[in-house]
C-alpha cells in the first residue's frame, strides 16, 4: 500500500509515509482524516493505530486503537473531533439475529462510540440498528460455516461526523438525525423523498458487479473460495426499494452532503446539501460514483472503469 499526495490539478505532488511494520509505517490504512489544520490521521485497521503525519509527510507519532470484545480489529474509524477525539462504529458480526428475529432480515445493534486521545477505552454515545444482513454459510475444504451477508440493497445505516455535529440516518428513508459530539439527539431532518423500487435488472447489475470483483482477487484466495462465493450470489437476498440515503460526507465548512439513494444503472448522482443546523441548502447532481472527499470549492469523485475495473479519482470544481 501507498498513500500519495495529489495537487489541486489532479497531479501526484509526494508521497507519505511506506509500508512496514515499524514506526510511521502502515500495512492497511482505511481512512485518512485530518486533525486540527496541520496533521493527518492514517487509521491502520491492521496495525490498530493511528499514524500521525504532517501535512508535509514528516512523521509525528503514532495513537493506539484498542480492541473490542473478541474481535482482533479495533472498531470502524468514522471521523475525528476538534478535540482529538475519534468517533468509531462497532458493527456485529453474528451469523443469526438476536433472539426472535428473522434470519432472512435482521439487524444487529450497533453501538457508536468514542475514543478520547490517548484513552484505554471506547464510551457508547448512542446506538441505532446496523447493516441488514441474513444468514448464510461459507465452504472450503469440505468445511462450511455460518456466516452473515448483507442484503442486497438493503439497509446501511450511514453516519458522518463533522466538527461539531455527528449526523445519522437509517437510511430506509430519509430522515436524518444530527446529534452532538456526545452523542444528544439535536434535531431530526426529513424529507419527502420516495424510494426506488429494485428491478431485476439492477439485481442483475449487482451480481456482475460483484462477480468481476471476485474474478480480480482470484490469486489471493484458494479457487474453491472465489468459486464458491460467486455460485452464492445467485442466492443473494434483495431489498425491494433501494436506501433512501446512499452515502453521508461532510465538508470543511461542516455542511453534510446526503445522496439521494439511486440505481447502479444510474447515469447520475444527486446530493442533497444540509449546512451545519441542518437546514437545507440546496442539491447537486454528479457523474456516477462515490463522493471520495468534498472540500471548499473542489470535490473528488472515485469512477471505475467497468472494461478494466481501474478506478480513476476525477477533480470536479464547483461554487457555492
């Protein structure tokens, strides 16, 4: 892995830190927040830390994430507060619903929790429902074991945490939530927005995705696995509408950005824009893909090439 620096113009200006296992070094980074106005935060799920950098590449030490539970990997980094604090998601992972639930739909209890700098342990700020998942096996080597899946299209409860502010939405419909730093529900934002009904050929759409995905990681897992996974998406579970919200982010000027939940055969994205009390300012529609980063005048949408599966990060500018 490597993370590199890339200027206004879409250009690779340096490069931060390498991989290794010593200090400064990181083997899986999966976020990449900023902390105050001159120090990064590389979260390395694999070495459970934080790696602290300048904006400049310099090295500036490293935080400990502890773990949670018998999980060997500490909880989802969501964001940082201007205190320092991190703010984290503990998914659960259980392949059955809690007692009396359906094992065709259920949603596991999901704690959102925080990590003062420098802190042993997490504190609950609040908890929602997680992922809708079902429950399914995994084979290999004439051994099968349970496990969860997500539902197709299902609910994915999504959080953003901004400067001042942590925003929630279930995602079933849009109703977003925002609640303080520690965790106080503010106010609850609504919009009458209705969902999408899920077609077939968007069930179509979500196996040959995730099919060409499988075929890429062929040489890092046994063939039996890869095989094995992509026969199981004929079996996928799908919701029959899709997310009211498909994706939170917020920016520098700790206004949130909610996509409007849409097709994978969509041509187009469409963003709803709350500033920091919530209040609506306007929408945006975009190319299809993820909303990688938004910031003052510029955002970064993350595109895959569908022929080769390359992704592209693409530099849009726009005025508020």
């Amino acid at each position: 892995p490597q993370m590199m620096v890339i200027d206004t113009l879409g250009k690779k200006s340096g490069i931060i830190g390498r991989s290794g296992e010593g200090p400064g070094e990181y083997r899986l980074v999966t976020a990449l927040l900023q902390l105050g106005s001159d120090t990064l935060l590389a979260f390395d799920m694999m070495r459970r830390k934080g790696i602290l950098f300048g904006l400049d590449g310099s090295s500036r030490g490293e935080r400990d994430f502890p773990t949670v539970g018998s999980l060997p990997i500490a909880p989802t980094i969501l964001g940082v507060l201007n205190d320092g604090t991190t703010i984290h998601r503990g998914d659960g992972l259980s392949p059955k619903p809690e007692a009396g639930g359906d094992p065709n739909s259920y949603q596991l209890p999901l704690p959102i929790v925080a990590l003062i700098p420098g802190g042993a342990r997490y504190d609950t700020l609040f908890m929602v429902k997680g992922i809708e998942m079902y429950s399914s096996t995994i084979s290999a080597g004439g051994q099968t074991a349970a496990i969860p899946r997500q539902i197709g299209f299902g609910k994915v409860p999504q959080l953003a945490v901004g400067p001042e502010a942590i925003w929630f939405t279930p995602s079933d419909k849009f109703e977003i939530h925002r609640r303080s730093t520690g965790g106080a529900l503010l106010d609850v934002i609504r919009l009458d927005l209705p969902t999408r009904e899920v077609t077939d050929a968007d069930k179509a759409e979500f196996k040959r995705v995730l099919t060409e995905a499988l075929g890429r990681v062929r040489s890092m897992a046994p063939a039996e696995i890869i095989d094995g996974e992509i026969k199981k998406l004929d079996e996928t579970k799908f919701a029959k509408h899709f997310p009211a919200v498909g994706q939170m982010q917020v920016d520098p000027t700790g206004a949130l950005w909610a996509n409007i939940g849409s097709s994978p055969l969509d041509s187009t994205t469409t963003w709803a824009i709350f500033d920091p009390t919530g209040a609506l300012q306007g929408r945006v529609t975009l190319p299809k893909g993820g909303l990688f980063a938004v910031g003052k005048d510029r955002l970064v949408i993350r595109r895959e090439d569908p022929a080769t599966g390359l992704v592209r990060l693409e530099v849009w500018g726009f005025t508020r």
